[in-house]
C-alpha cells in the first residue's frame, strides 16, 4: 500500500477541523476540532517518517503532542474562568469587546 | 492518480485492509464530531478518532508514538476535556443554528476548495515514490531510535519543552484561582436575609418536588394550593437539562381508576 494515502486522510481531518472551529459555538467543541487539526498534522508527521525512513518526524509529532497537553491545559483553564464569570461557553457570548 | 488507485486496489497487504477499513470510519467519525449536537457525543468520537489514529501510527512503525497518543491523548486530553465538559455543565449543547449569516456555507466551500487543494498537491507531489521504510532506523528498537534522536539532536528543545510544561501547569493554577470579590456572607446575614427579605416565601426553604400516585421523584415540580406548579421545586440542573417531567400527566384526571379483577 502506498504511504501516501495516510496523508490524504491526514488532509481529509485537518480540513473537517478547520471547518468545526468555524462553524461549532461551544468553545470546548472549538477546542476539540483544534486537537484534531494537530492531530492530523501528527499523522502526516508520522508518514512523512515512514516515506524519508528517519525518526526526525516521530520527535516532532512527539513534541507536537507535548505542545498541545499544555495548549489543553492553559486553554481549558481558560475556558472555566470564562464560563465562571459569564455563566457561559460558547464563543459568541463572549464578545464584550465589541460595545 | 489513477495509477496509484489501481495499486492501491490490488494490493492485498493486511495494511490496505486495515486502512480501508479504519480510515473511512475516521473520517466518518470527525464528520460526526461536527454534526452532533451534544458536546459529550462529540468528545467520544473524538476519543473513537484518536484511537484510530494510534493504530495508524503503530501500523506505520511508529510503536512509540502510538502507544503515547493511547495514554496522553485517549487517556488524559479527552478524559481532562470530559471533566470540563462536566463542570461546566452537560447541557451546554451548542444550538446549531448560526449567528453570522452565510457563514456555514462560505465555510463548507472553503473546506472544499482547501482539502481539495490539499489533496490534488499531495497526488501531485507523491506519486510515483515509494516509501523507504522504517526498518533501518528501527533497527534497534523505535523507543531506542526516538531517544537517541531526542537526547542528542533535539536536546535543546526538549529542555524548552520542559520549562514550556512548567509554565503551563503555573498558568493553569493562576487561571483557575478564584480570588473572592465579595465578603463571605456569614450565618447571621443569611438568617437576616431570609426573615428580613422582600418575601418570607423561602423562609421555610424551598418546597421539595411532587409526590402523586404513580410518580414520586425528583423530577415533577410540586402543586401549589391553588393548583398550579411549583418551579422552585425542582432542581435547576435538571430543568436546564430538560428532563423536567409535566405534571399533568399524574392528575388525577388521567389516571385509569377501573380495577380490573384477577381470576
């Protein structure tokens, strides 16, 4: 089987992502697309390992999942001081900025 | 393209079976991540995609990798997103409606003009090139190969990775601190507010929930003496998340009163 189309299916789940951060509301489904656009982008990582045949994709998408736990982290963080103050998680609420 | 359709069709290697099998089922999963309403519903499909894609990563010689994306991401990211799903509340089910008009359709055209740039630039880009293979780095072992790497090239930013850990573990405590901006209300204040307040509605407490002939829980609101319901009977959570029963379905009224006789 050509590696190859690991890659397709990599830029099949980056685009669904990209589309769920625009179109869902609730922050934490936001969140979740974004994972998954990392996700993907992981999975091309891996591939791109396999087809040149050194490890140097495999620490990235290493450093990749590091990157996102405190991304999850700092971000969730965030997301219940919002919905602590505004009784809210959903992104258009938060648009304070705008009055 | 066609050539590389071809060979993928023919191909009988247990890897092409279980990609054709797993990879349509994952991108059929994150479609539905987009499509369902609840946000739980999501998070486990979510979960279902990672899994999926672990076993993309293990089928590809990346066994390191694969077993972390089970732990950190299956096992932590979704299980830390699950628990603020409920802390801040299952019912924060998104309204699928939108606000910003046209915006689901430019979003839809932009998702196909992108994936399908993405797709017809990898078509392009790949074909006819056959994958080297893992088997030479992996020589000795894929968590001996991954270390070497790491503590040898990508020493530094491993370190800075460490300090970026750090720093996210501080940012989420200063973040998830709450600092009181109001002085604690006392026993005393409380007893004052509830004599000395508008109303002495709730100075009894709140009335507890419905008790009928064929239903006692918590979920149907109390009748008042002049017959009508009691809201502040029932819970507010389960109000929000609607599984408030009416209680019209208990009156009296409805209930079959005919005794049917046994033999």
């Amino acid at each position: 089987m050509n590696a190859a189309n690991y890659l397709y299916i990599s830029a099949l789940l980056f685009t669904i992502g990209a589309v769920g951060v625009v179109v869902r509301r609730n922050a934490i489904v936001v969140f979740m697309c974004i994972e998954l656009m990392l996700n993907a982008a992981n999975l091309s990582f891996v591939t791109f390992s396999r087809i040149n045949g050194n490890l140097d994709g495999q620490v990235m998408a290493f450093f990749t999942m590091v990157v996102a736990a405190c991304e999850v982290v700092v971000g969730l963080a965030i997301i219940v001081t919002i919905y602590r103050s505004r009784r809210s998680a959903s992104v258009d609420d938060a648009s304070l900025l705008k009055r | 393209m066609m050539q590389l359709a071809l060979e993928v069709g023919q191909t009988a290697q247990p890897e092409a079976i279980m990609f054709w099998i797993l990879g349509p089922m994952a991108v059929v999963a994150a479609l539905g991540m987009l499509l369902v309403k609840k946000a739980v519903h999501s998070a486990i499909l979510m979960a279902f995609v990672m899994v999926i894609l672990a076993i993309f990563y293990i089928a590809q010689d990346a066994v390191f990798l694969g077993i972390v994306q089970v732990v950190v991401y299956t096992g932590a990211v979704m299980m830390l997103f699950l628990f603020i799903l409920m802390l801040v509340g299952v019912d924060s089910s998104d309204s699928l409606t939108e606000t910003i008009a046209g915006l689901r359709p430019i979003a839809i055209t932009a998702a196909v003009g992108f994936g399908g740039l993405m797709v017809s630039l990898l078509g392009r880009a790949t074909l006819g090139r056959q994958a080297t293979g893992l088997s030479a780095a992996n020589a000795d072992g894929n968590v001996q190969g991954i270390a070497k790497e790491l503590f040898s090239t990508y020493v530094f930013p491993f370190e800075v990775v460490s300090a970026l850990l750090i720093t996210a573990a501080m940012g989420a405590m200063v973040l998830a601190h709450h600092q009181r901006t109001t002085v604690r209300p006392t026993q005393r204040q409380l007893s004052i507010n509830r004599f000395r307040g508008e109303t002495l509605a709730s100075a009894a407490g709140l009335p507890g929930p419905g008790v009928y002939a064929r239903h006692n829980a918590v979920d149907v609101p109390a009748l008042l003496p002049d017959g009508t319901p009691a809201p502040t009977s029932v819970n507010a959570s389960l109000e929000a998340r609607g599984d408030m029963l009416d209680y019209k379905s208990f009156d009296l009224s409805e209930v079959n009163t005919q005794i049917v006789e046994e033999k």
